[in-house]
C-alpha cells in the first residue's frame, strides 16, 4: 500500500471518522487512499479558514479528534485562524498538510513556504513525515497528541513523495490514556477553601461546563457550601437551558467580569486559567482576580474535571441531588411569549428560547450582541451552547457545519451569527448543503462592526464619524445575506421584525437541511 | 500627537497613499490618527487575505509601497496566503499589525499568539515596535525595506499602548536608493554569449517584462542576436497585446517549460531565477533548465533590468527601433471575429481581445484554463496581464479590486477568474461595489477543481470518480455567482454561450463601476 493509505488506516484504527479537507496536487495520492478507507468521511470545504472551524466544531461535538487535509503552507496558514479559536478551546485537531515532494524541497518553486516555521506557532505538536514507512507511526502519534488532555492541535506534514511511497501495513493506535483525577490533596485544599469561606468563593469550571455529570456535581457543592458556579470564556461547550443548574459565563467584557467577581474571597479554579481582560483598557484590569483573593487549583487543565468535582463533592459530604439532577430534567413547557415589535437580541433571544428543541447545538457568535441574547437563551430547553473561544473572527458558520456533522440528523443546530464575522469564513455555508446539514443561520445584520464602535471610547480614543463610517461600519452596500446564501446553495429568508423572525425560525426548524434567516436589527 | 499619528504622517511623507485595513480593538488608535492624516486613504476589506491581496494589486499597477492594517496575529494570519504571493511578485508592501498592549502582553488572553513568530515566515523585515517616541523611525525603517529591490514585505508590530503613547513630531522618510545597474562585466559577458549563440540562447526576464522600455530593449537584443525574450512565472505584470513585442510567459506546467528551453543552450537572467516546475512530476524535470545548457546572470534580482537590458543592447551594437517602439503602437483594430457556439476559455478570451480596451489591467487567475485564455488575450489592444504569482489560490478578485484603486477611473480592470480559486477572497468583490471601482470580473464556472482533475494522472494517482466527485467537483450545488455577487452589492449577468457572453463583455466595459459575468462553460 502507500504510505498515504497506511497513514488512513492507521487513523482510522485510532478513531477518526471525518476528514475536512481543501485538497491540491500535493495531496493527490492522499485523496486517492481516502477511497481505500470507507470509515472516513471525507467533507470538502471551499476554504481552509472554514475547513478547521468545521474540524473544530466537530470535536467539540463528537468529542473524539477531527481531522483536515490542507495544501501546503499557504493553506495552512489560511486555516490559522480558526486553528488558533480550537486550541483555546481545547480542540482534538490532527492536520495532515501536503507538501511538495522532498527531492523538490530543494528548489524554490512559486508554492515553496517554510510549512514547519508557518505551523509551529499555531501547533502543540508539529512533525515532518520522513518516510513511507515510518508514516503509519507518525499518524498514530498526531492522534495520541491531539487526543493528549485536554486536547491539542497536532500537525504532521506530509511530502507528496512520501504519501506516495510503498510500505507494508500500519501501526496499531496507541492506548489512549484518560486524563488523570486531581489528587486527595488537591481535593481537600478546595474543600476546606469552601467550608471557610463558601459563599464567597467561585468554582471556575472549563470543559465540566459541558458535562451532565459536572454541573451536577457543581449543583451538589454550590447548594452545599453557597459558593457560585462559573464558566471560563474558552469552555468548548456549555449545558445551558431553563432546567438546567446555571453555570454563569465569565462575560467577554472586563467590566462585567470585575462585577461578577466582586467580593470573591477565593477562585476554586476547576481546569480554567484565571480570567484575564481580552484587550488592554485604561479604566479596568487586565488580571481580574480581584485584589486579596486567593487561587485555589482544584484540577489542572490536564485533569478530570468531573472527577474533581465529584470527589469535591463527595469530600464536602454535598447530599446528592434527586433522581433527576437538573442537567436531564425534561424541559419545561417554555413560559417565554412572543416578541413583538423592533427585532433586536433580546427578541431573538426569546424566539429561540421559545423554539429552540431540546438536545439542538447553539453555535454563538454574536459578538457585540451575545449579552442580550444570552440573558433569553439560558430559557431554552436545555442545550449545547458554543462559542468563539479564542476571539479571532469567522468561527460561527463552520463551527456550525462541523458540529452538524457530529451531531447528525437527530440534534438540531441554531447558529447565532454577527453579520461582519459571518463575512471572514462564509463559505462554510456551501457544505451546509452539500452535506444538507440540519443547520439554521441567523445572521445578525447591523451592517456595522458594533463592537468596534463600542470600543473606540473604551480604549480612550475617538474617531471622525465619516471614518468611523468607512472602516467600522460594512453597509453602503448592504449586504445581502439572502443573496449571499442561495448563492451557497443554501435556502434563506429575511426578518426585519420581532413577530416575523419568530415565524421564520419556527418554521425553519421544522423543515430538515440548511436555512439562513437575514435577522434585520432595528437601528 | 500620538504614536500612531506620527506613524501615519511618516508613512504619508515616504509615500504611502492608501491604507488597506480591517481594524480590531487594538488598531483604534490608529483608525482615529487616519482621521488626521487626510493624504492617506482608507479602503476597508471585509477579510484580511482580501486586504492583502488587494495590496498587492495596488503595488504592482502603482509601483509604490501599499499599506495594509491588520488585527493581531490572527489577522495577520489571515492575510498570509496573498503576502506569500505578494512575495512572489515581489511587491512592495508594509504591513501594520496590531498588538495587545505591552503592559497586557504578559496574560494569555484568548485573542494573544506569537505574532512575530507568525510573521517571521512571511516577512522580509519584521519588527515590533517599542515605544511612541521610535515608532515614526520605525515607520520609516519599515517604507524603505518595503522599497528595497527588488520589493519586499515589511511587517511592523504595533502594540496599542505604542500607539497611544504621547510623542512629538516625525521622521522624515529614508531617501529611496535607486536599484543600481548591472556591473558592466555582466553586460559583457551576456553580450559575448549572444554573439556566439543568440539562436539558442534566451533572456529569462522579471520585472522588465513589465516596461516599455524593458520590451524595446528586448525587442532590439532578439532582433539583433536572435535569441528569444521569455518572462518569469513569478513577473509582477507583463505588457502585452497585438501591436506589442511578444514576451512569452514559462509555462504553468513543467512539459510545457520543457519544450519551450528545448535546444537552448544559455539562458540570460534578468532579474529572473532559473525556472523550476511548480510541483514534483514522475516523468518530469523540478529543475527545468535543459541539461548542458548554460546559466548567465545579466542582472541579479535587486539590479535594474531594464537598465541592463538597454546596456546589454548597446553593447551588441543592435540597431535601435523605429520612433515608435512596439511597446507604444497604437492599437490596431483587432482582426479577432466574434467567438461562436459553446462557452469556453477560448471564446472567452477571443471576447477579450476583441474588448479590452488599450491600457487596461488583465488580472487573471483562471488555474486550468489560463493557457487556452492567454492564447487569445495576445491578440488584444496592449494591456498589462497580472497572475498569481505565488500558487495560493484566491488571488484575483483582490488583486483586481486593488489594481483599480491603483489605476483610478482610466483604465479598465478585467478579471478572469476560475471559480474556485475565486471563493477563497470572494469578500473583495464588497470593496469593488463600496469603492465603485471599475472592474469587471469574469467568473470561469466550471464547478470543479479542473486542475487538480488534470493533475491526479500527472502525478501517477488514481481516484475513483465517486470520491473525485466529493473532493475535486464543486457543483453539487452549484454556487450561483450572480447570486453572490449581487449580495455583496455587485451588478451581475450570466452568460452560457459565446456571443452571449460577447454581448455581455462588450456591455459591461461600456459601463462604470464593477460587473460580473458569470460564464458557464460547457462542460
């Protein structure tokens, strides 16, 4: 076989069952292999940048490793940046980048990059195939280092030539090992910190944030010892819903963040970093640990969190919850009524906690709107909540179709999407539906990057308006999103008020496969 | 001022008249000192590999440094894939990246990476900032590298607090130093091969293949010697058209390169590296240059080709041309009949030839169907061809948009675009309608990855047609370019057969302001 099929074989053995890709001539023997290996799913994305937001999305939701076929070192570089959002989140990402033959390294040809130094900066492991033989073992440990709590991206580049190469079979994948429990000592720190001082005290919680079994076990110590429940930014995904325990997410502005943490004596941190500022503001902190509290580490980012809690919990001697803890009550019948009149976040807000079914992904990339909209949609039935981990644009739509992916055609996915990041990667729509995903789009359209012109003063500076028209806002034109989606292949209609966006999204989550509603915001 | 507003002011005095920028919160700073900097004009793209394709577009037509603003690393990220081919072409280009503030450096917050090391592989000169009262040297620094011949990337860091620090005036721009000539033994010795072999010989030129007084130096040296005049693959812009003396492009693909230099025994290199394949072919050369066949440097790549040429052409004694150079010919009127039946490359660069107008700007990016195209557009009024000079697709619909920024409202921009490459910077097409430029784009639909079709056998692969449906195809749905084009505010028509698509050509650069045709080609 080639080495290209022996490095398929081999990851599939080790449990990929999606490849994303964007091939070129350098990956021609790699796609050849792809029809050797029916067990892998192969999902083409026009675009890198929308190639590994979908590789991202799909680990999130299928917690095992994604992994994306990219060409050469500009094609890797197109898929950093959403690279970059999947390691904040902790993503299982493997890349395999094709690179020209080695005997053609020599030369400097037009397509000719330093793949190695253009990958590193963006990789947790990074390696250069050598040979057809040794290939199988390289795949099978780019899937042992993305699989390496809590998840990493792992890049292993791969010369046509060695794709191409004859060998003889494939390695077995490596044991996969758990990540460890916190140890008793560090348990009992936590829990004597929450015996003292409980009802000043915050657990900060990163991956248990999406676990059943974590938010009850937070359940159980926060009823127990009074202390708060939170959520770090970068939590790959949260359980989120009118019946479920609430874990409050550390808001993305620091001014909120300084709000929630104020008085906290002690931050139990449970595989979270302490929260720091996203950007740099004159009037606030950049750390936000507030002065005089004390960091406690119940579980380190390579942990079980959930074991943490669990063991905290039973150290804390926290009675157990009911036979149904809050994270599986069925949903209640939603109170929320019907928005009326200007469309705007919170209306969107209420329509989805009033449509959305229960066990759907919400994929959330709102940006200056994700405050109103996540003050409604914590009353949906309960819910995977997604979002922009790691700040840089165009990570909703992708998301979306990679989390689509995972979740098959039985979990509905919602993505809340700004209109100018929904421009960096839209061509994410276009496998909506070709793989006629269960996806609906609401584009937030305020024809404006809003968030910017809500930072200008924050950062201390101050822009003419007809500038401020030219680089922050993106209307004149308009964009059409209806346009821009039928385009993709993807059906689309248009909301400008609260009653008729209701509708839509009723109606849209009806229907099976891709649909994107132009959310119209009032001005 | 602010650190920023001596930055801009310096880059103003050295030369930069347009700033291509997508802003985040840490360039607001910078966006407020544009407001008092009015010399420089703001152009806003919707995503940075738009932004920095569109930079390069705008060096190569302006031949003056372009300026790009982009966010943090991953913005600059995002640009990568076009500065690779802005690379290539060796355009002047300074890049603003910027940065958290150096007092916020030290937290990982979600939005921080390694921007340097980003940077680093896809910079000729890299430097971050260090305090307000540097910055305008900085600035200035940053200008002259980016002018440095032969052209060069230039990328400064720009952390926010550099940029709203205090300082006093600006430096005053670095004096440009002119490309020296060629040492006169090099106009010997390439003079002393002529004269023995010119028959076999040929002039391997780059930039020159741009300049009239480039091709008139040439046209004199071919005559004289007969030796023959070929440019670079990676030449920045080529003059051509029917009254303009032939300069014929390496070809693409490797056999193609081979029967060209077949028989040559000294290839002249002007400017120009030796050519080598695009990718590593089984039956193929990477080094194309034929075997025996000398290699003699006239001008190395930081030295004035065309001075070289001129002194080469003296010191042949060759005749000087007419007073009307051929690079100067008025157009004559075109003898090319109006293309009939199916759509294909051919017809639709026959349309070409019969349409563009004299001094038009041909950017062409249409990947399979480049030669059959530039076997017709030869045959047009004299007009200067741009391509992809660095393999990264998505280069065109940018480097049109920024072209035309270059070129102001007398000369037409046409763009040939294949439909793939296209999706990867369809984003520019925004700036075309927001800027009201002059473009017209012709989209080659052939819903596939035809070159990568063409490249499976070249490589000595196999793909079975079901999976080269699923990775290679790009139909399935079809993507409706009219559809996208008009929802990013872009007038657009569909054209399916030869004189449709004449009428539609004809029409369209009548017309102000940016079209797109959308030819559907027969499949």
């Amino acid at each position: 076989m080639t080495g290209a099929e022996s490095l398929l074989r081999t990851m599939a053995a080790a449990g990929i069952e999606v490849c994303f890709a964007n091939p070129g001539t350098s990956e021609m023997h790699f796609v050849s292999a792809l029809g050797a290996v029916a067990s892998i799913r192969p999902v083409l994305g026009l675009f890198e940048g929308a190639v590994s937001g979908m590789a991202d999305g799909y680990a999130r939701v299928a917690a095992r490793p994604a992994m994306t076929l990219l060409h050469l070192g500009t094609g890797f570089t197109n898929a950093g940046a959403n690279l970059h959002n999947a390691r904040r989140a902790k993503s299982p990402v493997v890349n395999v980048v094709g690179d020209h033959a080695t005997t053609h390294k020599r030369w400097d040809s037009p397509l000719k990059s330093d793949i190695e130094a253009l990958a590193r900066p963006l990789s947790d492991w990074l390696r250069m195939a050598q040979s057809p033989q040794t290939l199988s073992a390289d795949a099978a440990a780019a899937v042992a280092a993305a699989r390496t709590a809590p998840g990493q991206v792992a890049t292993l580049i791969l010369p046509a030539d060695v794709a191409w190469g004859r060998t003889e079979g494939f390695a077995l994948p490596r044991t996969v090992v758990p990540p460890p429990p916190p140890s008793e000592a560090a348990v009992d720190r936590a829990a004597r910190v929450l015996l003292q001082r409980g009802a000043s005290s915050v657990l900060l919680v990163r991956a248990a944030a999406g676990e059943p079994r974590g938010i009850t076990a937070l359940e159980r110590i926060c009823a127990h010892t009074g202390a708060r429940a939170v959520h770090d930014l970068v939590a790959p995904r949260a359980l989120r819903g009118a019946s479920v325990y609430p874990v409050t997410r550390v808001p993305y502005r620091a001014e909120g963040a300084v709000a929630l943490l104020a008085g906290v004596t002690d931050l139990i941190l449970v595989g979270a970093h302490p929260p720091v500022a996203p950007f740099a503001y004159p009037q606030f902190p950049s750390w936000l640990t507030p002065e005089g509290a004390a960091l406690t580490w119940l579980a380190q980012e390579h942990e079980d969190e959930v074991l943490g809690l669990e063991a905290l919990a039973e150290a804390l001697r926290a009675p157990r919850l009911g036979a149904q803890p809050a994270s599986v009550k069925p949903a209640t019948s939603s109170p929320v009524p019907c928005p009326r009149g200007p469309l705007d976040a919170t209306a969107i807000g209420c329509s989805i906690a009033r449509h959305l079914p229960q066990g759907a992904i919400l994929s959330e990339e709102a940006i200056s709107n994700g405050p109103a909209l996540a003050a409604q949609t914590g009353q949906a039935a309960p819910h995977w909540h997604l979002t922009n981990t790691g700040g840089a644009l165009g990570q909703g739509i992708p998301l979306a179709t990679g989390a689509a992916i995972a979740a098959g055609s039985d979990r509905k996915v919602v993505n809340v999407q700004a209109d100018g990041s929904a421009m960096f990667t839209l061509q994410a729509l276009w496998t909506q539906a070709r793989e006629r995903l269960d996806v609906v789009t609401i584009i937030l359209a305020n024809r404006s990057y809003a968030v910017l012109r809500a930072e200008i003063e924050r950062v201390g500076a101050r822009v003419e308006p007809a500038l401020a028209g030219k680089l922050l806002d993106i209307g004149n034109p308009d964009i059409d999103w209806v346009a821009l989606a039928r385009g993709l292949g993807v059906e689309a209609v248009r909301a400008s008020t609260a009653e008729a966006f209701d509708d839509c999204l009723a109606a849209a989550l009806r229907r099976p496969g891709p649909l994107l509603i132009e959310a119209v915001l009032s001005r």
